[in-house]
C-alpha cells in the first residue's frame, strides 16, 4: 500500500503524517497517530462519534478523506483535554452528568466546542440544533444541553 505525506497541525503541533491515500481522517487518527479518543460509531457520518475539529469547523472525520484535510488545523478531544480554554466546558459535562457510557462524549464535546467557536452564548435552539448530528443512547440530550448552556447563563 502506497502512503502520501499529509503535513497538518494536529492538536496545536505541526505533524507529518504518512497515510494511504484512501484513509479517512478517522482511520488516520486511530491507526496511524494512535489517537483512539476520537470514536468510529457508523462510518456513515449519521452518529458524530468521530466529530473533530477541521479549522475550527466540526466535521465527521469517517468522512473525511486525508487529501481533505492536507494543511489544516485538527483538534482532536485530546487536544481540547490539554486546552486551558476547554477545561471549563469539560467540567460542566461532569457536573451535569451529561457523560453516561462515554462514546459518544469526544464527538459531542467537539461539536460543543465548534459551537462555543462562533457563538459564545449561542441560545437553547442553536444549542440544539448545533448537536443534531451527534447521537446518545444514554442520556437523552437534556443533561448535554445543560452543560453546554452552563457557561452562558
């Protein structure tokens, strides 16, 4: 299998990453980086387990192919768990009890983040409507809503 060169920054570090062509970003993370915090729940982009950061932007990275991706800013939630800016909303997703299982918290937390980025007091509805594409089984999004709305009011 041939492997192409992708140089990115990765969690706030520049990174040379050497990934077969076809790779998603998922598969890259996880397999080529050893970034496991970012989750594969469908592969289909439907789940946002796998939800990271792409220039602040939240993205599925199943979906996401490397050439994609190829001189961007990558935020992984490991790269959010070493962010003095996040530590904030991190706890408010314990204090809420908005972490049950804990799958689909990377994907919910980036996609939090994401919101946070361009809307620091983003009201209920957009709230809501930033997390419509992550799923959780266990705790029925009012816990999750709650954190994220911890920090605005």
């Amino acid at each position: 299998m041939k492997l192409r060169e992708y140089s990115l920054k990765l969690n706030g570090k520049p990174v040379v990453v050497h990934a077969p062509p076809a790779f998603s970003l998922l598969e890259t993370l996880r397999d080529v980086v050893g970034l496991t915090g970012t989750k594969n729940g469908c592969s289909e982009g439907e789940c946002g387990a796998c939800t990271v950061l792409v220039n602040g932007k939240a993205v599925h990275s199943c979906l996401t192919i490397m050439e994609q991706v190829r001189g961007t800013d990558i935020v992984t939630i490991e790269g959010l768990a070493s962010d003095p800016d996040s530590q904030a909303l991190l706890r408010h997703f314990i204090e809420e009890g908005a972490v049950q299982c804990g799958y689909c918290t990377p994907g919910v937390v980036i996609a939090s983040k994401a919101l946070l980025g361009v809307s620091p007091r983003p009201s209920l509805e957009e709230t809501k409507q930033a997390l419509r594409g992550n799923l959780c089984r266990c705790t029925g999004y009012t816990k999750i809503v709650k954190a994220v709305m911890k920090g605005v009011t």
